[in-house]
C-alpha cells in the first residue's frame, strides 16, 4: 500500500511538471494535472494540499537530488580543490535536469509558499554538509582556519545558487564549463589558507 500510494504521488508530480512546463505557473490549474494524470481531483488533495504545496515538492525534489549528487561528488574528492570543483560541477548538472521548470521552482516557490522558513530551509542540508567539509578542510591546512565554517557555508551555497540561476535563467553566452571554471576559482581563492 506505501508503494501504491508513493507510486502515485510520484506519477501526480510527473503530470504536473508536464502541465507546468507547458503553460507556466499561472495558467497551470490543478483540473489540469488531475485530468492528465486519469485521477480524482479529491485524490491530490490526498498528496498535495494545494498547488502551491506541490510546486514547493517540486522544490523539495529537485534540492534533494542536487543534494545527492553534490554530496557524492565532495565525498569522492580527494583535495579541497577537487571537493569545490566537483561539487559545483554536480550542482550544475543536477540543476540542469530541471531547466522545463526551473525558473518556476525558483522564482515561483519564493512566490507561492506560505511560510518563508520552509523555503529557507531546503538549503539547510547544503550548510551542514558544506560545514562539515570546511572543517575538515580547515583541519588539513587547506582553507583559511579563521574563516567559520557557518557563514562560509552560507557564502558558498547563496553565490552558487545565484551563478546557477544566472546561467540557465539570464541563459548566458558563455559555456556552463566557463562558468564552473570562475566560479571554482573564485571560491578557492577566497578560502584558500
């Protein structure tokens, strides 16, 4: 019955980003979803309370991947260096697979949920895991060991978030790996020791 109903949920937020991508976020009805997804309207409300809670699952799913393939790729590094470079690359590219909705997860979670805390709190993962790293980092004699891990962490995942978005939103004329490449640089340098 758990896998029914999470085979559900996953099929209804399918639909959505379907229906999302096509007509944007005003124009998407939740009528809409459940007409394409062959459901009850009464059956999202079971899952998602209204559209706006599922434009911030959205939000949830696409952080927790990001997050997956960032902590993979910091785990597999070797030096601080490698750790920065892979760990922005991994953002990129896992941000990437949501291009048909990402200025909506971005710009229109900000919009739609209710309580800013729940949206603050999908990078709270991102600070304690970078937090850990420059700690370690800090403890080899690889970044600067005055700089706290805390507001570092912050520094790091807020100018990432911003490069992320300024690339695929702004689309830049440049290639992704340029901008991998400066933004690598820039946070080396920053927190080299």
């Amino acid at each position: 019955m758990k896998q029914q109903k999470l085979d559900r949920r996953v099929e209804i937020l399918t639909v959505a980003r379907e229906v999302l991508a096509e007509k944007g976020l005003e124009a998407t009805k939740v009528s809409e979803i459940v007409k394409r997804a062959g459901i009850a309207q009464g059956t999202f409300y079971l899952y998602f309370e209204s559209k706006n809670a599922l434009i911030q699952a959205l939000a949830e799913e696409m952080m927790g991947k990001v997050f997956d393939a960032v902590s993979q790729s910091l785990l597999e590094s070797k030096t601080f260096e490698q750790g920065v470079k892979h760990g922005l690359r991994a953002a990129f590219c896992s941000m990437s697979e949501y291009l048909d909705i990402y200025n909506i997860l971005i710009n229109g979670c900000a919009v739609v949920v209710a309580d800013q805390k729940d949206l603050r709190t999908l990078f709270d993962p991102y600070y304690e895991l970078l937090e850990t790293y420059i700690e370690k980092w800090q403890a080899d004699g690889a970044v600067d060991a005055k700089l706290d891990p805390k507001i570092t962490s912050r520094l790091i995942v807020s100018l990432t978030d911003q490069a992320v978005d300024d690339y695929y939103i702004q689309e830049s004329a440049t290639t992704v790996e340029t901008y991998i490449e400066n933004l690598t640089r820039f946070v080396v340098k920053a927190l080299k020791a």
